[in-house]
C-alpha cells in the first residue's frame, strides 16, 4: 500500500522496516507511519510556495475513498472508515490502517480526512485510501510560484 501512495504521489521513498511481527504487526506498522511522518515533515522544510491543500478521490472497483489534507502545523485525523466484515488481508489486520495514519498525521504535523464512502472488498477500500493519499499530498506539495512565502493569512503556520 505504500508502494501504491508513492507511485501516485510521485514520490521516492525507500524503506527498510523491521519489527516484531511475529507477536503482531501494531508497532511495526505504527513505527513505520512515524518515520514516515517525520521524513515529510522535514522535507516540507519551510512550507513556502506549497499549496498547502489536497484532495483525492479515488475509486478502486466497487470501493470509493476521498481523503482531503491540510498541511496545516495541526496533527488531526479524522478517520470515517468502516469495513463490511471482520477480517484480514492475509495475516494483515486492517484495523491498523488508522493506527498508521494517526502516526503520521502526529509526526507530520498534517490534517487528514479520509473518508471511505463505500465498498465491500476491504483490500480495493484499502487500496482506495492510500492511493488517494498520495495524490492528495502530491497536490498539497505542490509549488505554485503565485504563492509568496506560506499560505495562510496568519503570516505563519
């Protein structure tokens, strides 16, 4: 999945993660949103000239994601996702989804919204959401040379 948020936001990203999966996959994955968080965070440096803004949404066969962000200062999550049935994508809990970007949105200092509308396969509602992520942080990133200093009118995120 995060292959899929790279490629759709343009972004080159190696990762080399180890964990202790074989007790469960929590830390791991949480560990992972944190670092990964951090690393955007500094590479968004200063903030100037961004859009700041982005917004996807992406279907994936019967499931349909939008997720919206702010590159804000503020870490918020909102997490509107609810899967049809219990159940994991191979020895995978989906359930840590939310964990991954509640460490993200903490270490990136960024406000997400990701919705699911709707869906029945819980890997294409997945896939969805962090392909959306990707194009919603790709148009965020983006520089716009229209733009003087950040974006915002407070004179400072």
């Amino acid at each position: 999945m995060l292959s899929l948020m790279c490629r759709h936001g343009l972004f080159d990203v190696k990762l080399k993660a180890k964990g202790d999966i074989a007790i469960d996959d929590h830390h791991t994955v949480e560990d992972i949103g944190i670092v990964l968080g951090k690393a955007v965070k500094q590479a968004l440096g200063d903030m100037k000239g961004i859009s700041r803004y982005g917004q996807a949404s992406v279907p994936m066969d019967e499931a349909l994601a939008s997720v919206s962000l702010d590159i804000s200062g503020r870490p918020y999550l909102v997490y509107k996702v609810e899967f049809p049935k219990k159940g994991k994508i191979k020895d995978f809990d989906p359930d840590l989804i939310e964990d991954f970007f509640q460490a993200f949105v903490s270490n990136s200092n960024i406000t997400l919204h990701v919705n699911v509308l709707y869906g029945r396969n819980i890997h294409h509602m997945i896939e969805a959401v962090f392909k959306g992520l990707g194009r919603a942080l790709k148009g965020a990133v983006s520089v716009d040379k229209k733009i003087k200093g950040v974006l915002t009118t407070k004179g400072m995120l």
